[in-house]
C-alpha cells in the first residue's frame, strides 16, 4: 500500500473518531457520564487525542524511518527568515479576508431559511478568556494543524499544488458544520499554501492561532469593554452603518489583494530554495487520481454526509 492511500484511511479514522464524538456529545453523553465540563473535555479529547496522538501514531507504526523523518515528513521544520517576515501579515489578512467570508456565507444561509442556533460563552471573566483561548485558539492551532495540514502533506504532496486543495475541502468538511464550512475552506487553502510554499506546518500554526485568538479576545471585549473596547466601537460602526459597511468591503478586497501578493512572494521564495519547481500548475508526481482514491472518497462522503445534515437541521429548524 502506498503512502497516500495509508494516510488516506488514517485521515478517514480520524474523521470517523470525531463524527462519533460529537454525536455522543448531541446525546449529551458527556453530562450523563458526570463530565464537570463537556465542552472542555471534548474539546481536548478531540484536539490532543484524535487529531494529534491518532495520527501521529498510526503514521509512526505504518511508515519506516524514526521520528525525525516522521517529523519532517509532516514538515516540523524551521520557515526561512524571507518567508517567516510574511506570514504575520498573512495572518492579519486573513482574519479579515475570513471574516468578510464568514459574514456572506452566513448572509446566504440565511436567505436560504437556515436558522442558526449558537450557544455563545460567557466570558463572566478574565480566568474563561484563558480557558477559551486554550481551548479554541492554543490546541486547534497545533493539533488541527498537525491533522489536517501536516498528515495530509505527508500523504498528499507527491500531488503539487492539489494538496492545498485536497486539504482545505478535507479540513472544511471535518468540521462536520454548514456554519463553518465557507470560511474553513478559504483559510484552509490559505494554510495549506504556506504549508505547500514553505515546506513547513509552523506558518499554518501560527496563522490559525491568531485568527481563533482574535475571535475570542473579540467576543471577551463585546462582552466585558475594558482597554480594547474601542473594538466594539469600529464592530459596531462597521456593521451599522451604510459608511461602515463599504470600507468593510474595501477592506476585504484590500486584505483579499495583499493575500496574493504575500503568496506570489512566498512562491518566489519557494522556487529559490526548492521547495516548488517549475509552473504554478505543474504535473504532480502522483498522477493518480482522485476519484479513484477510495480513502479519499469515503472521507469526503461522510463529511458532505454530515455537513448536508447540519444544513438540513439548520433548514427546517
């Protein structure tokens, strides 16, 4: 068996783990086990067991060559000074560029009669900000990387630049969530490029960090003001106003704009020091294709199975 198609059903039992967690957690399975905190143990059965001791494990035990191969084969390495410089732009873009999707994928399930029911955290303190960053930005940004951007390139990179895609569709389906499947899947993209550029899962790490960091320092100050309240007065003069809502959209398309300009300069970067080589759209070593990928199609089926569910709920809720 080859490499893609081990990883391929180590990727496909890692999604099946998951489906089946949350499900427990719908049934609330977590509360009648005496579970103090649900969400917090969810959360980090997910993260550190399944996204990152599953498939690190199950790569170890199926593919030879000890841990530092291991380790750069999901690309542990260090980012080239040149490069590292744009990636904390990158990253500011990109809360921007995600947010701006997240706001028009929203906008259309809700024209479609979706009904989006979120359970928002109560940031009663400065103690649950840490708790939240933790828990939504610390151990996403390492494990979901791991999984879903380090795996997947030690599996999928003989495919050139289809990698980026196949990742970002995996990563967006794995969360299992119509809500969130817009704004994952453009950011996923977006990680799996620097990761592809780079050679390296750390640019994606960070770029995930500081965007699911944002999300909560921003819900803490909506709720509590403080020093940074200042945040809730351009939310709220972005999104009520009519003036608000057009520098919204220029600056969407400026961030949208810088994104490929960090990208190309990644790129050029890549081809100096080999990482890429030739057309942006070259022919990948692994010619096989996709559809005839088994692993890759089951994967994909129970996400869109999933996904659609949640639309349909959404829908008729």
């Amino acid at each position: 068996m080859t490499k893609r198609y081990k990883v391929g059903y180590i990727y496909f039992a890692v999604v099946m783990m998951t489906l089946l967690l949350r499900i427990a957690s719908a049934l609330d399975v977590y509360s009648a086990l005496n579970i103090a905190d649900a969400d917090a143990f969810f959360s980090c059965i997910v993260q550190i067991v399944i996204f990152g001791l599953l498939p690190i494990s199950l790569y170890a035990l199926t593919n030879r060559g000890g841990v530092r191969k291991l380790a750069l084969d999901f690309g542990v390495k260090r980012v080239r000074p040149k490069s590292a410089l744009l990636i904390l732009p990158l990253a500011v873009c990109m809360i921007i560029v995600g947010s701006g999707v997240s706001y028009v994928w929203q906008l259309m399930l809700v024209i479609l009669g979706f009904t989006h029911v979120s359970s928002p955290t109560d940031y009663s303190s400065i103690a649950v900000l840490f708790k939240q960053l933790a828990l939504v930005a610390l151990l996403p940004s390492i494990f979901e990387e791991i999984a879903h951007r380090g795996l997947i390139y030690a599996g999928y990179r003989e495919l050139g630049y289809k990698f980026c895609f196949v990742s970002a569709l995996l990563f967006s389906l794995m969360h299992q969530n119509i809500v969130q499947t817009g704004y994952t899947f453009t950011d996923g993209l977006v990680m799996a490029l620097a990761m592809y550029y780079t050679g390296s899962v750390f640019p994606g790490i960070f770029i995930h960090f500081l965007n699911n960091a944002y999300s909560c320092v921003s819900e803490y100050v909506a709720q509590n003001g403080g020093p940074l309240s200042f945040m809730n007065v351009a939310a709220d003069w972005l999104d009520g106003t009519s003036t608000g809502r057009i520098v919204s959209a220029l600056a969407f398309v400026a961030a949208a704009a810088l994104v490929a300009l960090i990208m190309i300069a990644l790129r050029k970067q890549a081809l100096k020091d080999g990482n890429v080589s030739g057309p942006a759209f070259d022919s990948p070593k692994d010619k096989r294709p996709l559809y005839k990928d088994a692993p890759f199609i089951a994967t994909v089926a129970v996400g869109v199975g999933a996904t659609v569910f949640s639309l349909i709920w959404g829908l008729t809720r």
